[in-house]
C-alpha cells in the first residue's frame, strides 16, 4: 500500500537533475526540489532555461535560473548552484 507521505521518484531528466541538487546541496527528505524548464519570451533572455527550486523544511526558499535546457543540465551544474547568487 502507497503511503500519502511517501515521495514518488521522478522519473527521467528531471528526476536526475532532482537527485544532483539533492545530493550537492545536502538536502534531506523533509526538503522538497522542483524543477521546470520554461520558455522566456522577455528581451535579452535565452528562449529556454530551467529554474530550480529548493523549499527547505525550515520555510526557506532558494531559486536558481540555468539559461539552458533541461536536457544540457550535467551535474556540474547542479554542484555550483551554491556559489550562485
């Protein structure tokens, strides 16, 4: 039987790029990671990045723009996201 409060992996790209974050930034299971790619229609923003975001189990909340795709994202990039401002 699942469990409500039993978190589900994530599959594919995003889920890998979840686990990078997770385990450079030493999160643990109460931290929760997202991860989307969006296209930006602004002036002088690249036409596709991905945000990454950390909510932290203390209620804090850190937010990371990579201009690019989801699929180019290596775990060195997750292991700067820190010395980001």
């Amino acid at each position: 039987m699942t469990s409500l409060f039993t978190r589900n992996k994530t599959p594919g790209r995003a889920g890998q790029v979840k686990a990078w974050v997770s385990q450079h930034l030493e999160l643990t299971e109460a931290d929760l990671v997202s991860v989307a790619e969006l296209a930006c229609q602004e002036p002088g923003c690249p036409p596709i990045e991905t945000v990454v975001t950390v909510y932290g189990a203390d209620g804090q909340r850190r937010t990371w723009r990579l201009h690019k795709p989801l699929t180019e994202i290596a775990a060195a990039d997750a292991a700067a996201l820190e010395a980001q401002p």
